[in-house]
C-alpha cells in the first residue's frame, strides 16, 4: 500500500515558482468573482473585517500547516496521512479532500465557463450601451435559458485536463508568470478608474464601513469559508503543493507572500466592483444585494469597461486574463484528484485524468442544468468541507504531529530561525480549531433553524 516511487519526486525550480504556482492555485474566481457577490449579500464591510481576521487567525496557519504536512510526507494527502500517522483515521482528511475537490470542480468549471461566453460576448460587441439591469437579463438569460454554459463547461474541464495530461512545468506557468500579473495590473487600473466615478464614495462606504449590526452567525460561517476557499485550504491542494517545494525555502515566508497576494486582489476586486455599482446604477438607495449574486461579475464589469473608450477590447481582454486565472485554479483541484488516483490506485497519469475528467463532468453538468445542484455545490464545499478540512488539519499538526517534524519544516531544520513558530503553534493547537469549531456549530445550527 505505501511503497515509494521509485523516480525521485518532482519539484518546483525557484521559490518564485512555488509563490507563482500556490498564488495561481489561490488567485482565481474565489477572488473576482466569489469575493465581491459574498461580500455583498452578507453585508459589505462588517463581512470584509471578519474576512480578514479569518484569513490571519485562521487561513495562515492552515496554509502553512498543509505545506508542511506534504513537504514533510513527500506525498498526496490521503498519502501523507497515512505515512506521518500510521494505523490512525488521520488519512480520512485525505479522502475528503478529493470528495471537496470533485465538488468544486462541479461548479467551479461552470463559471469559468461562463467566462469565456463572456470573452465572446465582449468580442462581439453585444454588451455595448447596456445599463446594469439590463446586463443582469442578459447574464441571466444566458445561465438559465440557453445551452451554451454546457458547451463552456465542456471545453473549459477538457482544457483543464488536456493542461494537466501534458505536466505544468513548461505549459501554463510559463503562461501565467506573464498573465497574472497582467491581470493584476488592469484591476488595479481600473479600480483607480472607478474611483473617478461621481457616487463611487458610497461604493467604498459599503465595502470598508463596517455595520456589525449586519454580522450573524452564518455571515461569519460565510466569511470563514470564502476564507478558506481563497486561499485554497482545506482540502490538500497546498498539501499537494507543499509535497513539491524544495527542503530549502521558507514556508513560513511562502504561506505569507501567497495570502497577501490573494488577499490583496479580493479587496482590488472589491474596489473595482462596488463604486461601480454605486456610481452606474444611478440611483439614490441603491439596494446592492439586487445585484449581488452570481451574476455579479459579469454585470458590473463590462458595464465599467464600456463606459471607457476601448471598451469592447478591455471587455475581452479582461476576460480573457480572468479565465486564466480560474485555469490555474481548476488545474490546482484537479490535481489533488489525479495525483491520489495516480499514487494510491496506480493509475497512469492520462487514466487517472481521463477518468476524473469523466466523473466531474457528470456532476458538473448536473450542476449546469439545475441551478440549485450549483447552489448546494458551492455552499457545501467553502462552508462546510473546506472548515472541516481545515479543522482536522490544524488539529493534526497542533495534536498529533511531532513538534520535532513541525520545528524542522519550519526552521529547514535548524538552519532558519523560525521566531513565529510559538505564535503559531499556538493558532494551530488553541486559537484556529476553537474558533473553527465555534463559527462551524453555531453557523451551521443557525442555517438549519
Ligand atoms: N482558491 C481558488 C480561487 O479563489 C479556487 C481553488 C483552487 C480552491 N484550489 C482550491 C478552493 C482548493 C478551495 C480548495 O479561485
């Protein structure tokens, strides 16, 4: 069962190369997309203030500890498990994980769809003079009454598998080390931009005034799990990753250049979304969460860049850099899947693609179909299997684990002084599964009362 491969494992090149390819895991839809309509529907600032305090009291030390784990274990997660924690159920985090991963490819890949729909929308011109609420009919029309998001989603999971087939080394990261930051610098461009916008003062009120009138429990549950599925954490893709990073660099220093990243494009989007709506729906009390869902993305954004000359080509490339971005993601997923069914079921790696490719498919097109699979899909996975990953993880590491493994992981044994790690092991043992566990029972609770 755990015999080793034979061919010494794979790994990445520079320390720019696994900050590039765990930032190309994290940065993606969660951010542009996922970040703006969650932020919006559970109430702007109040939701972005607890968001962050997830991401640094509880995100970090989640990430750090995946990266240790699969550094340490040299391994898949169900693998990893198994070696750090013989004969123990720990491995069963493992086995979640590529349940998680199967479920957010199912909705994930939808979306990602509807990007390049968006890429041909804005190439052909049809966005152009539309006001919001018309661009919400026509989002809407196109996700509930054409066929078309099925086609999307077919050629954007067979692009993700033929990407992964082919090994990512010489393919997509040569790509996206141009693309990301290309993208990062039109979000940037255009949030200044929006800034100019008359009304776009009430846009940054609802994004950075909290009302903590606004927080309950299940915005709190939400804001954890956005957490969570931004930064790629629990559900071993960063443990995967972490298994490809060189004994050599920092992965306290890592962990932390990757969140920041990450987090710093969510509030761009953020800022690049919110005036925008103040400033073009031209109303007084404008209620936002009329727009938030979804549809989000795809309504505020191209009527931002038509309102600017040029418009029809920033809409495309705009589209284009962010399909991108959900490329690298839905690669990252699909990689935990492919590599458990290449290491634990002995399956060439173009079986193993093959046959995950196929079982995605089939829940993915479920998901297409029936908005209320994509809506139980999405909330699921961030919400529930991603805290709950996340949850064991620490609790792993924090209880489990020997502090001998944890110290020289995180000090590259010895030659590192690793001042943090008290503070961090104290996160990983008290302060993330406490906090975990609370905003877990009473969200969940809260949701089903
Ligand atoms: N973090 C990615 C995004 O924000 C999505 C993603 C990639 C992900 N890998 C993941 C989410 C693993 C949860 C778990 O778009």
């Amino acid at each position: 069962m755990s015999q080793e491969s034979s061919s010494p494992r794979d790994s990445f090149s520079t320390k720019f190369g696994v900050i590039a390819a765990a930032a190309g895991s994290a940065i993606g839809l969660g951010n542009i997309w996922r970040f703006p309509y969650e932020t919006g529907v559970n109430g702007g600032g109040a939701f972005l203030v607890v968001y962050l305090v997830c991401i640094l009291l509880i995100g970090l030390p989640v990430m750090i500890s995946e990266f240790l784990i699969g550094r340490s274990a040299q391994r898949n997660p169900f693998g990893a498990f198994k070696s750090l924690a013989p004969g123990k159920p720990w491995y069963l985090i493992g086995l979640m994980g590529v349940v998680a991963a199967f479920m957010i490819l199912a909705f994930y890949t939808v979306v990602a769809g509807w990007t390049l729909e968006y890429i041909y929308q804005s190439f052909a011109g049809t966005l152009k003079g539309k006001d919001p609420i018309e661009l919400k009919g026509m989002f809407d029309s196109f996700r509930y009454e054409s066929y078309r998001p099925l086609l999307w989603f077919v050629i954007f999971i067979g692009l993700t598998g033929w990407v992964v087939i082919a090994g990512i080394k010489n393919g997509i990261e040569k790509y996206t080390k141009i693309l990301m930051p290309m993208l990062l610098i039109m979000l940037v461009a255009m949030s200044v931009y929006v800034l100019t916008l008359p009304g776009a003062g009430k846009g940054l009120e609802f994004l950075f005034k909290p009302d903590f009138s606004k927080l309950t429990p299940n915005v709190i549950l939400k804001a954890l799990g956005q957490a969570f599925f931004s930064l790629s954490i629990g559900m071993g893709t960063l443990i995967t990753y972490g298994s490809y990073i060189k004994k050599k660099e920092n992965l306290g220093s890592t962990a932390l250049s990757v969140a920041g990243a990450d987090t710093f494009i969510a509030v761009m989007a953020g800022v690049a979304i919110f005036p925008a709506i103040f400033a073009l729906s031209n109303v007084g009390e404008f209620d936002v969460t009329r727009l938030a869902d979804e549809g989000l993305v795809f309504i505020t954004l191209p009527s931002i860049l038509y309102s600017i000359p040029g418009g029809p080509i920033l809409s495309t490339m705009f589209f284009i850099l962010l399909s991108v971005a959900a490329l690298t993601s839905t690669i990252s997923v699909l990689e935990v899947i492919v590599t458990y069914f290449v290491e634990e079921l002995k399956l060439t790696r173009k079986r193993a693609t093959i046959s995950a490719v196929a079982s995605v498919s089939i829940l993915g097109i479920l998901s297409v179909l029936f908005s209320g699979v994509f809506g139980f899909l999405n909330f699921t996975s961030a919400n529930i299997l991603l805290p709950l990953g996340g949850l064991f993880i620490v609790l792993f590491v924090g209880w489990s684990l020997s502090k001998k493994i944890t110290r020289e992981e995180l000090t590259n044994s010895g030659s590192i002084k690793g001042k943090f790690i008290p503070l961090y092991l104290f996160l990983v043992k008290f302060i993330a599964p406490v906090a975990i566990a609370i905003v877990f029972i009473y969200g969940i609770w809260n949701a089903i009362h």
